[in-house]
C-alpha cells in the first residue's frame, strides 16, 4: 500500500530537499508541500494523507498547533515531527498534541521511511537524543498522576519500566521469563489506565512518576 504523506517546512530548500528525498523511497507518495502550518492544514484537509511530517517552528501555525489542530481534526492522519533544534518543552508539547514521532532533520532516508510508516501503522519512533530530552523534560514538568500510578500492579509497573528503558514486548518477555502476548497484556492493561497512547506517552509518563531514570 501506498503511504501518502504531505510535508510542512518554512524553508524552501529543506521542503525540497524533502519532498526530492521522499519521492525516491518506495511505496511514499508525497502528496503536497506546505510552508507553514495552515497551508499543512489546508493539504490534509484536501489529500487525506497517511502521515504528515512537520517542522516545529514554521510561521503562522507553529508545529506543536498545526499537530494538535491534525489529530482533533482528521484522527485517521498521523504526525511526525521533523526539526534542526527545539526547546524541550516544545518537543514535549508536541507529544502531549499527538505526535507519533520524533526526528531530527540530519536522519537518513531509512530512519524517515521507518518512522513514517510505523506512525502510519500507530506505533512511535523517537530519534535516540530526542527521547532523552523528552523524558528529561517530562521529569521536570507536572507532578506524576499518583492515582493513575497507584492503579498499576507491580507486574504492570515492572513493565512500564521496561518500555522506559527502550526495551521491546520481545525484550522484555525475555527479561520477564514470560511469553511475549502476557507482556502484551500488560502493556494494553497500563496503557489503558494509565491513559496513554502509545510507548513514547509511556516513556515520559514513567520518568514523570519517577518510575524510571
């Protein structure tokens, strides 16, 4: 299947660059380029694509709003954040809007290409250096959700750590001595009380209950 993807970036040289790049991998169609975020949210509005890559800091519609506005308008279109340097909090800010993943702008075409398509199948992908300055961020922002924490059972929390630490449903079934769909269960067990939607939510949530680091 086709992955459709339209591309957001104020510079015209990177948009280019970008949309030069994505038509040479295999199975991506780009269906539009914008330069700034309510151009984006013109062309989602329009192609319906798969995935939506974007910059955080373009001109009339910044990243973190132009994702949130995506998520609460077309669900069925997935977020990928795409950028040169951004404040932690901005990073974080696009987490909690919906970003399935996070990317900086010197990845290959293999690491775009793998987190486009695991966003467009509703997984996450954070680039090494990113994910630790969102779960650093996540660690110095609002108190953790004690309630939420205090609902999880110790085997739940064992995972939940686990994930923290980057370790795979495979990994951790290993680590666990127990089959691979138990630790599934427990996975869609504290994602569901936790409130959290996928293993990046889960990553800054365990730093933010003191749960990991």
């Amino acid at each position: 299947m086709t992955l459709r993807v339209v591309l957001a970036d104020d510079q015209a040289v990177v948009r280019e660059g970008l949309v030069t790049l994505l038509g040479l991998l295999p199975g991506v169609e780009v269906v539009g380029a914008a330069a700034d975020g309510l151009a984006a949210l013109d062309l989602v509005a329009e192609h319906h694509p798969d995935v939506v890559l974007v910059d955080l800091r373009m001109p009339r519609c910044d990243g973190v709003e132009t994702t949130e506005r995506i998520r609460a308008e077309h669900p069925g279109t997935e977020v990928v954040v795409l950028t040169t340097y951004a404040d932690d909090e901005s990073l974080l800010a696009a987490l909690r809007a919906g970003a399935r993943g996070f990317l900086t702008k010197d990845a290959d075409a293999e690491s775009i290409a793998r987190a486009l398509r695991s966003a467009a199948a509703g997984q996450s992908t954070v680039d090494g250096e990113l994910q630790r300055r969102l779960v650093e961020a996540a660690a110095r922002s609002a108190p953790p959700r004690v309630k939420e924490v205090e609902g999880l059972t110790a085997r739940e929390i064992e995972v939940l750590r686990l994930i923290a630490a980057g370790l795979s449903n495979t990994e951790i079934a290993r680590t666990l001595v127990v089959s691979e769909a138990t630790v599934k269960t427990h996975v869609n067990h504290l994602f569901a009380k936790a409130g959290l939607r996928d293993r990046a939510q889960a990553v800054a949530f365990a730093y933010r209950a003191g749960i990991a680091g």
